[in-house]
C-alpha cells in the first residue's frame, strides 16, 4: 500500500515537473475536448476539437481570400455564439485556430469579427546548425535537426562532434516544433548554418531534407538550405557529368552554371516545394564569386536562374566584410560593395542584411544598406539568438529593439523578415524560460510588425505563465488577480504588469551595462559574452578587436564616423546623415558609434564622457537587481521549476552586469588617470 502511495506521488511529481519544464512554450493549453468542429478534417479542427473551450467552429474554405490570411466571425445560432473561420486553406484555417485559442479565456474578444493577414509572404527562421549537430551562436544544445556522433576530445576535454547522416530524424520533436511555428505565423525555416559545409548538397542530406520538408509541410512550413558556394567542387549532383564534380565554382562558368541547375532539379525531384537557398559569400572565409573577380550579382543571378524554373529563391546575404574592401570602416563595407549593383540582380533574388551595420549589438543605428537600394528586393535579418545580448544567460526581451528598427526601415520596405533562431535540444528550447518571447516575438512582429512589444509581451506572458488548465491552474488564476487584463490593456498591480515591466526594460538595461552611450563590439573574443575591452590580437583581422572599435587613449574615446572621419554618416538618407554626422544633433545613444569626443567631453547631463558611462553602468545593474526583486514578488504565482531557473539565470545576470561595470570603468578610467 505504502508502496503504491509513494508510487502515485511520484508519477505526480514527474508529471507536475514536465507540464512545467517550459518545453509546451506558450502553447500550454490543456486538452478539453469538447468544441464541436464542422468543415474540412484537417489539422486546425484537430487544434480546435482538443483545446477550444468553446461549444463550436465552422471552418470554412474560401477560395477568394488571400494566401494565409484568415478571418473569424462570431455567429449566432440556436441562441449559441458559434465561430466560422473562413481561410484560403488549411494552413489559413490553421492560423485562424491558433488566433482563436490565443484569445480564449480571458482575453477572448467577444463578438468582434476578426480578420487578419500577414504583413509578410517570408516568414522565416535561420538556423545556424551543423552538420555534426553544433550550432553557431547556439546557447539551447544542441541541433535538433542534425546530429553527430563523438569523434573524441579537444585538449580542453570538449567533445568533438562529426557528422553522422545515419542518425534518426526526432519525427516527434520535428513536429512540436513545425506547430509552435505555426501557432506564430513562422512559415520558413534554413536548416542549416550560413557557414555552410558543401556536404549539405550530397545526396544523403538531401534525403533528410526532403524528410524534414514531409514533416513540416502540413504546418504550412518551407524548408530552405544555405549552401557553400564552391559546393560544385566536392559534391556530385544527379546526371551531371558522372558524378564528377568541377574544378571551379566561377559563376560565369558553363559547367558551374549546369551543377547548380542539376542540383536544384535533384532537389525539387524530391522536395517539389522547396524554398530556396541562403548564401553567405566572400565574408568570414567564405567562398564566393569574388574569388573569380565576379560581383556578388554575377554570383547570386547564377543561383537565380538554377532555382527559377522551380519557383525558388535567393536570399543572398549583404553581411560582407574584409574581402572587396579591406581596410574600410566595417560598418560601411555592405553599401561599398552593394550599391552599384542595385538593379542588377534577378526578381529572385533578395538582398538579406542585418538590421544594423556591424553585428547584432545591443543597440546599433540601423543599417543604412537599407537607404541604399532601391531596386533589389530586400530582407531584414534579425538576431533572435542573443549572441551579443547575455546569449541564453540574461533575460533580455528584443521586441523593443526590432520595433526600434522598423521606426527607422518602414516595413513596407522589404519583402520579408528572417530571425537566426534560438532553439536547441534543451528541454525547454531556448535555454532561458524568457528567450522563448524573442522566438514568439519574432514570429508575431513577422506577421504583423505594427504590433507593439507591449501587446506581444503580455499575450507571452499570459499564455507561458498564466492560466493553463489543471496543471497550473492553481498557480495561474492568481498570476491574472488583480490584473485588468481585459484585451490588450493591462492595468493594475498583478505578477503579470510586474513581469511586463521587467519584460519591457530588459533591453534597455542590457543596452545600459554593456554598451553606454554608443560603446561598441567590446565583448570577450570569439565567445561574445563578456566584457573585454582591452581586446586586441594581432593575429586576427583588426575588425574583430574591441580596440579597434572604442579607440581610447589619454585624451579621447570613440569612433569617427563623420565627414572627418570614415564618413560612415554619409550612407544615411537625410535627416539622419546631417543628424548623426554633427554631434550637436547626434543621439546620445549613438555618441561614441559617430563620434570621437575627449574625456572632458560633457554630455547634455553635465557629466563627462566617463561620468555618464558610470551612470548607464550603474543604472543597468540596478534594473537587474530590481528585476530580481520583481521575480522574487512572483515566486508564489510560478510553478516551482521555471521559477528556479530563471532565479538562477537572474543571479548570474547580475554577476555579469557586475562584470562589465567594473571591468569596463576600470578599464576606460585607466586613460584618464594621471
Ligand atoms: C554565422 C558574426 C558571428 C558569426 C556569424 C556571422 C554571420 O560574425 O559571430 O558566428 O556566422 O556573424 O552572421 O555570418
């Protein structure tokens, strides 16, 4: 008896930790099984028959609407309030379900008719993963797509992992995370890393894909690879040549041009739906067009014409540095080697840049590429994975900095948005319970990018930590008390406007304790975590040195970017150049990005340059500590796992906080001792 007891308490236990361990995401609804759901079978009756809590949904094919839009009106029959979802297909259908299970409960819109449609046809997430099962800039594990096996130990003791395309795809796992995608509007995804092995393109791999491809296809989600642009001369592609590769991989060449035609028809034999490819060229060590002397267009029109016949398309990267113009302020490097080829690349092809000029800091002025181009279709490329932001460690919500973005790239000037993605094999996906809002994030903003971070954050927050059925109802109904939380407009004091608030700061005080007033790239080499200002290696390109950014000796700080220095300011459209290049005008924030000022320099507080660094420093610790004590007051509103894990994470950000205060005031203050 005594046995069976213990025995109960422990399955209950076990299963009370699993409900809890964050790998539901924001997607915790509990089966009810009760909706009544009439209209084709597919997948979104299915969401809808298990965890709508309403009596009943007509789903409804409309052939007239557009491509993934969807609309859902309230109807009245028999004196019952019924749904209809009306959708182009399935997978508007689909959408239409998740918008309806996202507003169920408390925040359930009542008899407003709802219509909605992406903002963007290119909805896609870019997975930096490896073949051998690593992920660049991953901080969730490992790849959930590909896995390696042991190859032996680095002298450090670290695993080394090797590619093993005989390792079984995780079908289950696959599809948990083709649905959180959907539930979002996420429609594409890269599978593999920009730094692409040629081996992606063998035969083997492109079984897996087309298997991935079978699996996410009913979740309305394209597959995408990046590929090495000198694959042609290692891998063979299906009836060309024999087999045999070639001795180039010149885009003007006739039988570079045939390999990638072949290739793309192998591809599409198997994968009739593939998205296209991503390519990283002539930037890091990447191969790419200029190793013949051609253009990134001659490169990327090449590619162009092989996946054209099949609908596909480039999205060809403008992340370029050291190659064409070395020795050139990195940050101006993209406009340098892309303006001139405006207008010359294929309707195919999309130009895809990061939102700022540099790499992914906490705050850069957006990238003026943007400004530049004209006539090439263009993508943004977001960073959800925070390289640079506390990676998984710190709690930093980025909707406020891609909102930021867009006040300064309408929207409606590109055709698409892409996020490095933050997802790996640990249990709750994005390692830090809140690095799941950055991934739900860039899913909502990509489909609707006049959303505010505000209106984003309190939707996460709600369905991650609010009510979720039996297994946190306890917890969750007092998560909402004390909230107005009636649609869209939280008021009052709850746990929920607490951790809106801390929520909403997060990157400001990110910005705060790793990059005041404009400071930038001085973090740890090669890890990205950390403060390392006095950063510099004569092996390694200049560009990747701190030093080479802040500039500091004993009289001043900063990098000149104006018309006296690198002219950088130069690229923006007015009235950011004459803004940013005079430093009467120039935004604080942007101060040592543009400009070069002595340390006697007095910012519009009064305080001198280090003065003011000091205060951003000590502000961003201080809004960690308080973001401690905000998590501390929802202790008793959040189940116990997730709880103590995003403590520790807290605690550890803090530590860092600290870190970069110190290192770095101790550090600058050094040039302005006697
Ligand atoms: C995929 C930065 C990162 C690299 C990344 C590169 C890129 O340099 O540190 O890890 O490589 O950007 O975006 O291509």
């Amino acid at each position: 008896m005594k046995k069976t007891v213990l025995l109960l308490m422990m399955m209950t236990f076990a299963w009370m930790a699993k409900a809890e361990d964050g790998h539901q995401l924001w997607l915790r609804y509990q089966p009810v099984n009760k909706a009544k759901v009439t209209g084709p079978e597919c997948m979104a009756a299915q969401e809808l028959k298990t965890y709508y809590q309403g009596e009943s949904v007509h789903l409804v094919i409309d052939p007239a609407m557009e491509e993934d839009a969807y609309r859902i009106k309230v109807k009245e029959e028999k004196g019952k309030k019924v749904k209809e979802i009306s959708a182009k297909n399935e997978i508007g259908l689909l959408y239409g379900a998740y918008e309806l299970l996202r507003r169920q409960g408390d925040r359930e819109t009542g008899s407003q008719d709802i219509t909605s449609k992406p903002f963007y046809k290119l909805r896609i997430l870019n997975h930096w993963d490896n073949l051998n099962g690593t992920i660049e800039r991953g901080y969730a594990g490992l790849s959930i797509f590909w896995k390696g096996k042991e190859g032996g130990k680095t002298r450090r003791g670290h695993t080394i992992f090797v590619e093993d395309p005989d390792q079984p795809i995780d079908v289950e796992l696959i599809k948990e995370y083709a649905r959180a995608n959907a539930s979002i509007g996420i429609n594409g995804t890269v599978l593999n890393n920009v730094n692409a092995s040629p081996k992606m393109l063998s035969a083997v791999y492109i079984n897996k894909v087309k298997q991935y491809a079978d699996i996410l296809r009913p979740y309305g989600i394209k597959v995408y690879l990046s590929v090495n642009f000198a694959s042609p001369m290692t891998i063979p592609a299906k009836g060309f040549n024999g087999g045999k590769p070639v001795k180039t991989a010149d885009p003007l060449n006739a039988q570079v041009k045939a390999w990638w035609k072949a290739k793309a028809k192998e591809i599409y034999a198997v994968i009739p739906d593939f998205g296209g490819f991503l390519v990283k060229a002539n930037s890091e060590g990447q191969p790419g067009p200029f190793d013949y002397k051609r253009t990134h267009a001659d490169g990327a029109n090449m590619l162009a014409d092989a996946v054209k016949p099949f609908g596909g398309i480039i999205m060809w990267r403008s992340f370029v540095y050291g190659a064409a113009h070395p020795g050139e302020d990195r940050v101006k490097q993209a406009v340098s080697e892309f303006k001139d080829l405006d207008g010359k690349f294929r309707d195919n092809v999309i130009l895809q840049s990061k939102n700022g000029p540099l790499d992914f800091q906490p705050r850069e002025p957006y990238a003026p590429i943007f400004d530049n181009i004209h006539q090439t279709k263009q993508m943004a490329e977001l960073q959800i994975t925070q390289e640079y932001l506390g990676q998984s460690r710190h709690l930093v919500y980025l909707a406020p900095m891609w909102r930021e973005f867009f006040g300064f790239v309408e929207p409606s000037r590109l055709v698409g948005i892409a996020g490095v993605a933050n997802i790996g094999l640990d249990r709750n996906w994005c390692g830090h319970h809140f690095s799941q809002a950055n991934w739900y994030a860039f899913g909502r903003l990509a489909w609707d990018p006049t959303l505010t971070s505000e209106q984003i954050a309190q939707e996460w927050l709600v369905s991650t930590f609010g009510p979720a059925g039996d297994s946190s109802r306890l917890t969750g109904d007092r998560f909402l008390s004390g909230c107005n939380a009636s649609a869209n407009n939280l008021t009052g004091t709850c746990p929920l406007s607490g951790l809106l608030s801390v929520m909403l700061r997060s990157r400001e005080a990110c910005v705060d304790y790793m990059m005041p007033i404009g400071l930038h790239h001085i973090f740890a080499f090669d890890e990205h975590y950390g403060p390392e200002p006095d950063g510099y290696n004569p092996h390694v390109p200049y560009e990747w040195c701190p030093v080479y950014y802040h500039q500091a000796n004993k009289d001043s700080i900063g990098f000149d970017r104006t018309h006296t220095g690198s002219n950088a300011t130069a690229q923006y459209r007015e009235p950011y150049c004459q803004l940013y290049d005079d430093i009467n005008t120039c935004p604080e924030r942007y101060l040592l990005w543009f400009h070069r000022v002595p340390w006697t320099y007095r910012l519009k507080s009064g305080r001198t340059v280090l003065e003011e660094m000091a205060f951003h420093y000590d502000r961003g610790v201080k809004e960690v500590e308080d973001f401690i004590r905000v998590w501390n007051e929802a202790k008793p509103f959040i189940d116990d796992q997730r709880w103590q894990e995003v403590d520790a994470r807290l605690q550890h950000q803090l530590d860092n906080a600290k870190e970069w205060r110190s290192t770095c005031l101790n550090y600058f203050g050094s040039f302005t001792r006697p």
